[in-house]
C-alpha cells in the first residue's frame, strides 16, 4: 500500500527555501524622505550649473591668460599645498594624542581643536593678528627676537590656511586612529620598539589613507580660504592675494572675470577631489 503524499498548502514553499525578494533600486523609496532628497541635490547643484551656464566661454582664454590669475592661482596653490603640510607635521601628532592618550580636560582639548570649525573665518583672522601680529602676544616677541613678521606676508597666508584647515585633518587621522587596533603598536613595543617607532612603522602604515584623505580635505578648505586670510594677510596682488581673493575684487569691477575665476576654482577642486578620492577615502 503506497503511503499518501503530504498534500502542500497554499503558499507553502516547495522545492526548498525561498530565497528573498530584491528589490529594484530606486523602488519603495517613501515620498518624505525622495522630495527632501532631490531637493537637497538641486540646492548644491543649481549654483554650480548656474556658473556653468553664466560663464563667458568667447572671452574666458582672453581672462585666464592674463598675469594676475596666473600670480593668483600659483600663490593659491602654492600657499595651499604649504598649509597642507604644515598641516601634516603638526596635526597627525595631535590626532594621535586625542587618539591614543588619556588625559584630563582631552574632551575640552578636542572641543578646542575643532573650534576653528565653527568659527566665522573673519573672527579667525582677528585673533590670528591678536596673536601673532606684530603687537600681538607672540608675534612681538617673533619681531623683537628674530625679526618676523606674519602679517600682510605671503607667510601669513599660509598661516592663516594652516589655522583654518588643519581641523579638517585631525578629526579624519583621529576617527581612524580610533577605528584602528592599538594591539599592532602594543605588540610591537614588547619586541622592543620605541612608541614613536611603534608609530612610526606600524601605527601610520595603518592609517595612510586617513591621513591622505584628511590631507586633501585640508588642502581644499585651505585653496578656498577667504575671511582669515583678508584678515591676516590682506589682499596684496602678487604678495597675498589669493584666488578667493581675487574672484571677491573682480567681482565688484569685473563680473566676467569673477566667473572665469571662480570657474578655475571650481576646476581644480574637481580635478583634485575626484582624482584622489577614489584612490584614497574608498580604501578608508
């Protein structure tokens, strides 16, 4: 006699488990949060259109080649890429202490850091010439003792980009000093190495592309400096002005010029941020 075969329901699986339903991209987004959303991306991307549309493309090789954008755009550079490394030497070291050290006061010591984050560069710029100018607290003793003077030098530019953008790198090498093992340097300071050796051969290996990619952020905010720098530094063609600089003097003369400028600006902040951030931020 031939046992009865169970009868399947409806909606039972067969043939084994089912494996679940994918959804297409883009479906069963709630309609809250897609308006806000595509709002948002008009927002950031409307100026930037509007600068592409505005643009003078028949005279823009006419205000490129002129000698003041070419002084402008290599002091920017120029000064940028030395505010990024003044950046480097003092901020990884920071980043690690934040990181790694447990200290009193470290949460107002952090709160510190980042505050230049917040603050109105224009107010940057002040206590920068409070500080550091030439009757300032450290920069008289700067000019009484070796004769430097920051202020209205292409040396306060760097400066005031330094002060401005060097948050941006500690928060990035500290986030991934923090996501990083700290049992890679223990195990090498009971082999006998030094804990700036332990830093030095393990520790910064690890954290290479927090430390590249924080060094391009800080590069950016710094080629965009505009209030610290007018502040600190002025606004001297060939001396101290920088391309922000520039574009905010064009603008009240020349707006044609203004757009070409800004539209360098724009060009290099693409070119460096989409090079380097595929090789770097993804292998974060």
């Amino acid at each position: 006699m031939t046992a009865p075969r169970p009868s399947t329901a409806v909606g039972a699986p067969t043939g084994g488990p089912r494996r679940g339903r994918v959804r297409a991209p883009g479906r069963g987004v709630p309609l809250p949060l897609l308006v806000p959303a595509l709002a948002g991306l008009a927002f950031l991307l409307l100026p930037l259109l509007a600068l592409l549309l505005r643009t003078p493309w028949r005279s823009l090789p006419d205000q490129l080649t002129s000698a003041e954008v070419w002084q402008a755009l290599r002091l920017s550079l120029v000064s940028a890429t030395a505010a990024t490394a003044v950046s480097l030497v003092l901020g990884v070291p920071l980043a690690w202490l934040l990181a790694r050290v447990d200290f009193p006061g470290r949460g107002l010591l952090r709160a510190l850091v980042t505050l230049p984050l917040v603050l109105p560069p224009v107010v940057g710029g002040v206590a920068l010439l409070l500080a550091l100018g030439r009757n300032g607290v450290a920069g008289r003793w700067l000019d009484d003792w070796f004769g430097v003077t920051l202020p209205f030098t292409t040396a306060g530019v760097v400066v005031a980009e330094a002060f401005v953008a060097m948050p941006f790198l500690v928060i990035s090498v500290e986030g991934t000093l923090r996501a990083a093992d700290p049992r890679y340097e223990e195990a090498a300071t009971t082999l006998g190495a030094s804990r700036f050796t332990a830093f030095r051969r393990v520790t910064l290996p690890l954290i290479a592309p927090g430390v590249a990619a924080g060094a391009v952020l800080a590069w950016a905010r710094a080629l965009g400096e505009f209030g610290a720098t007018i502040t600190f530094a002025g606004n001297f063609p060939g001396r101290t002005q920088t391309m922000p600089l520039a574009v905010y003097l064009a603008l009240q003369n020349d707006p044609a010029a203004a757009i070409a400028l800004s539209l360098v600006l724009l060009a290099v902040s693409i070119s460096v941020l989409a090079g380097l951030r595929d090789r770097w931020m993804t292998t974060r």
